[in-house]
C-alpha cells in the first residue's frame, strides 16, 4: 500500500475529474458503496478466481459478521442494485480504492484505485460499444497513445459451458506436462487456463480449441454488431480468441486495453465485459449487465511512460511576506483567497530574507511585500517573482494588480 504525496496526488484528482466529465456527459451517476461488505458478496464473483480465493482482505468484526474489504466494485454495484430496485437500465460510475493481498510489484499494489461503469438492465450491442468507446475516449483525454484495444467474446453461457469442456479436454490430454499451477486451475476453470503466462503451458494454449467455433447464432450477431460499432466510432481494436476475464458469469463481450509500454504480466490498465447472473446471485431479478474498471495506478504509470498527464498542481498567485509584525499577513492572505486567488504566506516571524526564500520555493507568481514603511503607507510591494521591476501600490489596488497581472 502506499502513499501519494503532493505534487502527484494533484494527478489523482484531475484523473477523477476528467473520468467525471466523460461519463456523466455519457448520462451516468455516481454510484458509492461501501469499502467493506459482507464476505458473500465477493465469493459471488468466482469461487474459482484467485481475487477470491487468495487475495481477499476478508475478516471477522467484532460483532461476529464475516466482511471483507472490497477487492473490486463490480459485485458491491450489483449487490446495491439488487437491494434498491433502480429503475433499469441503471447507468452508474464509480472511483476508489480496492484491496487485494497480491504480490506487490511495479503496476501491482495491495490497495490500488480503480475508476469504472456499469450498466444494468440493456443487452443491446450497441451499449457493449459506448461503453469501450467511453474508457477509449477517457484514454485519449488523458494523452495516452499506446494503448490496445482487445476484445473477444465468451458467447451464450451455453457455448462457453461446451467450450470450457472442450478445453478440459483439451488441457486434461497435456497431463503432467502443464504448470502445477494450470492443473489446478484446470481442476477449477479451464478456461482461466488461457491466462498463464508461464512457458510450459505455451504451447497446448496455442494448440487449444478456440471459442469462436462454439459460438451460436446469436451470439455471433452480438459479436459482430459490437465489432461494426467500434469500427463505425473508429476506434482501432483486435480480437483476441484467447482473452478470458476473471469474474465466473461473464457472457458474449469482453474487453482489455493493454499498455504498451507495461510489462507483459501489468500491461492490462483496464478491462470489462459482459455479465449475467451477478445481480440473480446476489438476491435481484435476472439482470444483463456491463461494465469495466480502469486502474488508476497503472494507467498513470502508463502515463509517465509516455510522458504525458503530467502533474501540474495549480500554481500560487502571490506569496505575502510581512515584516511588519502585524496581522497584515493574516489580512492580505484572507482578502487574496476570497478574492479567488491563490495565496499563501510566511509563519513563525522569520526575517525577510528567510520569508522571500520560501516566497521563492512557492513558486508564487508575485510576492506581495508588507514593511513597516508600507503599512504606515497603506501600500504593498508587488514583486515578480519571475524577474521585472517591483512596484509600491496602495494597498487597496492589490487585488485588481494581481488579477491583471496573472
Ligand atoms: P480486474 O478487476 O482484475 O479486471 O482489474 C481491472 C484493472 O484494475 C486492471 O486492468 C488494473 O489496471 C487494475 N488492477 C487490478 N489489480 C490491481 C493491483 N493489484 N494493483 C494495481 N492495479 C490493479
């Protein structure tokens, strides 16, 4: 886990604010659910995933109630759906912290941040393509340029059940020739199989049965539809038939943007797709659902890389150094703020040079001077904190100069 300090966290909150102004403007609202919920909630995404079955942050509380700190907010979305019965299609968004004891590395943290959508309640098409074309649209705002879209569909949950006993087939002819760890998947999720990364199992992934050919009518249709729609918004992807995504229930569409400057085992910043049965299994009505989640840590790691989205903390206007020994300090800084400017001052009644060192470091546009001269003068001095003349101007004048000048 980790801290951000300023300057960066500013990149945090412009990150959040950009998100905001794209998927409100798209007609969503911000959902926000609780850090902890009860256990059940999340052993719902997939008793077969290592988010549940490894990594959860799960305890007792001292009234005896087993909880467990959120390891993503697809679950808690639906979980709250079920319990207040929006009207459908609920469109909501939602940014915060998500904890899962993983291994920590660059671009894989305990608590990491997650920004996301989900839709309940459409099973159109076309909403699989506003929703890529949302995260795809945030990327560009942020400046990223190297990011892949993959996308892939799992079919109707009838052709991914053929499809996964295709491939415990499949994988179960490999026998001891697997990664222990693959047969232990094997043994939960065949198809979660596809996902190792390790060298052994490379080539009976590549020799694997491939989805597309358990597809069904319709889920052909759906697939093919979502395709035209991102070629139509010209947004560039590839389908990748091995692409297979965490959670238990989900169905025709899948997604994953994937960094190009990341490594391989961190590149993917963000990913989604389509589910049903969450909503069911969490005590609502059977409700289609999509949606994705972008990781803010990677993302901006991914950022640095390509040098953009940069943090730029907003900038003080005027640094007040008194010498005066008064309360003009404490006056100016106020009437500054409320005037909408930002400003900030000297404490512990340093001597001058002291006080214009740290009006240096500010970076503080101007330095607004206050001697006992001036204060007996009813003036300021004014001084560029760039280079320029400075400038004595009665006090009164201070607001208006500073606004001019910045
Ligand atoms: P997931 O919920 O596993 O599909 O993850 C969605 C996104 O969240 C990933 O693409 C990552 O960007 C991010 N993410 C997931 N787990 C972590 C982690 N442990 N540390 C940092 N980011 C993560």
């Amino acid at each position: 886990m980790r801290d951000i300090l300023p300057p960066d966290s500013d990149r945090w909150r412009r990150f959040n604010s950009i998100f905001t102004e794209v998927v409100e403007a798209a007609g969503y609202g911000q959902l926000m659910t609780p850090l902890i919920e009860d256990v059940g909630v999340f052993t719902r995404i997939g008793e077969a995933t290592d988010v549940v079955t490894k990594e959860l942050y799960a305890f007792e509380d001292r009234g005896g109630r087993h909880v467990s700190l959120r390891p993503e907010l697809t679950a808690s979305v639906c979980r709250a759906y079920a319990q207040h019965r929006p009207t459908p299609p609920w469109k909501v968004w939602y940014t915060g912290p998500n904890f899962r004891q993983e291994k920590a590395q660059r671009g894989r943290y305990r608590q990491f941040d997650q920004v996301g959508v989900e839709v309940l309640g459409v099973d159109d098409a076309d909403l699989d393509v506003e929703v890529i074309a949302l995260a795809w649209d945030f990327y560009r705002q942020l400046g990223l340029q190297r990011v892949d879209l993959v996308v892939n569909s799992l079919g109707e949950p009838d052709d991914r059940a053929r499809y996964v006993e295709a491939l415990r087939t499949h994988f179960e002819a490999a026998g001891d020739a697997l990664t222990e760890q693959s047969r232990e998947t094997l043994a939960k999720n065949p198809l979660r199989v596809l996902d190792s990364k390790r060298e052994p199992d490379a080539p009976f992934i590549a020799s694997a049965p491939q989805i597309a050919e358990f597809y069904s009518d319709d889920a052909s249709a759906h697939f093919a539809r979502v395709q035209d729609g991102l070629t139509a918004l010209g947004i560039p992807f590839a389908v990748e038939p091995k692409l297979v995504r965490g959670l238990d229930y989900y169905r025709r569409t899948i997604f994953e943007f994937q960094g190009g400057t990341l490594d391989s085992a961190q590149n993917a910043l963000g990913g989604g797709g389509r589910y049903d049965g969450l909503v069911e299994a969490l005590g609502g009505p059977p409700t289609p659902g999509i949606g994705f989640a972008l990781g803010v840590d990677r993302t901006l790691l991914a950022c640095d890389d390509e040098g953009v989205f940069a943090s730029e903390p907003r900038p003080l206007d005027a640094f007040v150094v008194d010498t005066a020994g008064g309360s003009e300090a404490l006056t100016i800084t106020a009437e500054l703020r409320a005037a909408g400017l930002a400003a900030d001052r000297a404490f512990d009644g340093r001597s001058m040079k002291a006080q214009m060192k740290l009006a240096n470091r500010s970076g503080a546009a101007f330095a607004v001077i206050v001697g006992t001269d001036e204060l007996a003068a009813g003036a300021v001095v004014v001084k560029p904190m760039a280079g320029g003349d400075q400038q004595t101007i009665p006090r009164s004048d201070l607001i208006p100069h500073v606004k001019a000048q910045r």
